[in-house]
C-alpha cells in the first residue's frame, strides 16, 4: 500500500506550512478577520449586508488554499491578476466566482448596478427644493476627497493611486470601486476593502465627531419644514436627463455611474413599478451580495498583502475624518448664512453614505432636542454628496491619468 | 410664475450645455495655461447651469 501523506489530504494546512511564513501568518490572521466581519455584521455592529458575505469570504479563501501544481498554491475561488484572454477562458472554467468578477466586478458593472439602485431609492427633490444649502454642504464634505490627494502624494503614492484613495472621503463604496478599477487596478482589492471597513465605521464613529464640534444648544435648532417647496415629478425626470447628459459630455469616463444614478431616479419618478422592484430589490440585493462576497474572496493573503497598506489605511480614516470636518462647516456656513436658522449638524449629511450620514445626522439632533426633525434638509446634503462624489470621481479619473 | 420657471430653465440648460461647449469644443485647440483656464471656466459654467436650472423648480408647497 502506497504511504498516504497527511499533507496531501489537508492542503489548506499543508499549505500554511509549505509557504512564506509572512504569507502564512496573513492567512491565519485573515481567517480570524473574516470570522469577526461576519460576528460584527451579525450583531449589527458593523453593516451586515456587506460585511456577513465578505467576512464569509475572507475567512474560507485563506482557509482553502491547495496546491495546484508541484510549486504553486492557490485557490479555485478567483484569480483577479489573470488579463492574458486564454488564460481567462481557461481559468474560468476552474475558478467558481471567475465567471462573475470578469464580467461584472473587473469592468465596474456592479458598481453601476449599486448606483442604479441608490438613484431608485433617492429623492432627488429635497435637492431641488434645497440647491443651495444641499451644494454647498455637499462640496464643503468632499475636503477629504480633495485634501488627501496631495497628502497621499506626499506619502509615496503615485497619481492615480492617492486619487483611489481619496475617494474614500467622497465615503461612497461602489465609487471608490470604480475610480480604483480604473486608475490603479493592482491596488483595488486593498483600497475597495479599507473604504467598506471604514464606510461601516461611520455609524459609529461620526456622532463622536458631530458631539465634539457641535454644541448641544446648535445641535438642537429645530429648522422650518413649512418652506420646502414641491417639486413634481415631470420636473426630476427633465433635471435627471439634463444633468446627466451635461456631466456625461464634461465626463466621458465616468458616465456609467451618472447614467445608472439618473437613470434609477427616472425609473422611480416615471413610476415604473415592475422596475422598481426589480432594481431595488434583486439588482441592489444581488450586486450588494456578491460585492461583499468578492470582495471578501479577493482578500486572499497574496493578493492583498502590499507593503502599501498601512499607508491606505492611515489615508483612508484621513479622509473621512476630513470630509466629515468639512460637512460640519458646511453646516455651520449655512448656519452664519440663515442667521442661527439651520442647523449644523445636517452637515455631516453631505458625507454622501446614503443613508447612514443621513440617520446619523437625525439621530443626534433627536437627543439634543426630541422635536428637531432635520431630515428633508438631510436628504438634500446626502444626494448631492452623491452627485459631487461621482463629479469628483469624474474628474479625478479624466484628469489624474493625464498628470505627469 | 411659470413663464419665471421656463425662463430659468432655458437659461440653466443653455449655460450649462454652452459649459460644455467651452470644454469639449473651445477649450481643444489651446495649449498651456489657457486651456487650463477654459476649462475651469467651462466646468464651473456647466455647474452654474445646472445649479440655475435647480432654481427653476421653487415654489411655495
């Protein structure tokens, strides 16, 4: 009878052993990463939607490494280093999820069917009614996203690499998913992962901050909700194809995002229910499912393991911080500008997470004063932080290639 | 009122298209600084259109 090695029955811990022992260690600690994502996200401590697949994923991709030849190891989950187009063939007959990061990850497309999404849900509305307040808000809350560039810079990073992560401060994932993929693709798995960790953060983090630079006596102004004006339906529809088409023509690269936003707001203003539905429910369910569950697969140790990380990281908190800063004054602009008559904490609403910069905003304004309602306000600040977000990222991605 | 509202709304989309005018036809046969200040200029014109057309849809509810 043959000697049967132990080894070559567990291969994910044959292979912990037979490689380099950093590389073990990232494993290991990735595993237990993936298994606190997915306890976090099931206390709702941090976003289950996103965190329970991606955690799933992180901690089952470091476990199932094997050997796929005599010298090399890997998974047969995804390969997101493949562009050679037999290779891909080939390996998307092997690797289960390859199939569905080539088609619909690696070229944005999930990004833009989340976007569709988000535009299905917005109230495009409170921006028309508030232009003002909600624009300035939302530009003053992209200080990240326009600071950490030169901060990254500074740091080492190349061009299109800061302008990444930057866009963590516009604090909109499926953006930073994009802007990564298209400016700097070897370091998209590390930058999308250290945005979603923080986006999910920001529902804890950002009341301390609203607390620390807000007053209680401001954080309570109760605002007059009798001056919202109505917008009608037909009015959304012609703003949504007129501002697409114009930020299109200015933003070439970037008009899969302003399409399926405005396109999703259309959809929802014409009042096509069976779209509706299909948008908001399978096509936002299913992408936010799978980019969770890819995201998670991509953080396999080799792949992930960048000496850049730690600066990521480091630049990615910055950049919130700063865009959460910069929405406060915004909102305290728009306080001096109304004469004591808005409240500044609607602010942190230009931090375009939809909706959690919204219910964060809400919430601390009902503990300083329980009948402040701030939220029409909120809504205005929260959709147009999309709107400058996908600007900005317009903008980086047109103009940071061309930078010397 | 509503001949106030048409009124704004031409304007903002003939601004805010006549921005992109400035960026993807004016702005191309120059060099230098110029096209970076027709540019500016272009975007923040196509900006403004669109903030003037938002004026468009106020009204008392």
């Amino acid at each position: 009878m043959n000697d049967i090695s132990i080894i070559s029955i567990f291969q994910g811990i044959a292979t912990l052993a037979a490689g380099d022992t950093s590389i073990a260690i990232a494993r290991i600690v990735l595993i237990l990463l993936g298994i606190a994502l997915v306890y976090l996200g099931a206390k709702n401590i941090l976003e289950p939607l996103i965190m329970i697949p991606m955690g799933f994923g992180m901690a089952t991709v470091n476990a199932a490494v094997l050997f796929l030849s005599a010298k090399t190891m890997g998974t047969i989950f995804v390969d997101p280093m493949i562009s050679d187009p037999a290779q891909l063939m080939n390996i998307m007959q092997i690797d289960f999820l390859q199939p569905i990061y080539t088609f619909t990850f690696s070229n944005g497309l999930i990004a833009c069917f989340i976007f569709m999404g988000i535009g299905v849900m917005t109230e495009v509305g409170y921006v028309l009614a508030n232009p003002f307040s909600s624009m300035l808000i939302a530009i003053c809350a992209e200080l990240g996203t326009v600071l950490t560039f030169p901060i990254a810079v500074a740091m080492g990073l190349s061009y299109n690499e800061a302008a990444s992560i930057a866009m963590v401060g516009g604090a909109d994932g499926p953006m930073v998913l994009y802007t990564s993929l298209m400016l700097a693709k070897d370091l998209f798995v590390p930058i999308t992962i250290v945005a979603y960790l923080y986006l999910s953060l920001t529902y804890g983090g950002y009341p301390y901050l609203i607390r620390l630079l807000v007053p209680k006596r401001l954080r309570g102004i109760q605002m007059d909700l009798s001056k919202i004006p109505n917008v009608t339906p037909g009015e959304k529809i012609a703003f949504s194809i007129i501002t697409c088409t114009v930020l299109s023509l200015l933003f070439p690269v970037a008009a899969p995002l302003f399409m399926s936003f405005f396109l999703g707001v259309t959809v929802k203003e014409a009042g096509l229910k069976h779209y509706i539905s299909f948008i908001e429910g399978p096509l936002l369910y299913g992408s936010t499912f799978f980019l969770g569950l890819l995201l998670g697969v991509l953080c396999e140790a080799n792949t992930i393991m960048n000496p850049k990380i730690l600066i990521l990281l480091v630049l990615g908190i910055l950049s919130l911080l700063l865009s959460g800063i910069g929405g406060i004054i915004g909102g305290y602009l728009m306080y001096f500008i109304s004469k004591g008559r808005f409240n500044p904490v609607v602010g942190i609403a230009g931090v375009s997470c939809i909706p959690t910069t919204l219910k964060v905003a809400q919430k601390e304004v009902t503990q300083a004063n329980q009948y402040a309602i701030i939220i029409p306000y909120a809504i205005g600040a929260n959709i147009s932080g999309v709107i400058t977000s996908a600007i900005l990222a317009g903008i980086y991605v047109t103009i940071v290639p061309v930078l010397k | 009122m509503i001949k106030k509202r048409i009124i704004y709304w031409v304007a903002g989309t003939s601004l805010a298209f006549g921005g992109v005018l400035v960026v993807r036809v004016m702005s191309q046969p120059l060099s230098g600084s110029s096209k970076l200040y027709a540019l500016i200029a272009g975007y923040t014109i196509s900006i403004l259109g669109l903030f003037l057309i938002t004026l468009g849809t106020r009204r008392k509810g």
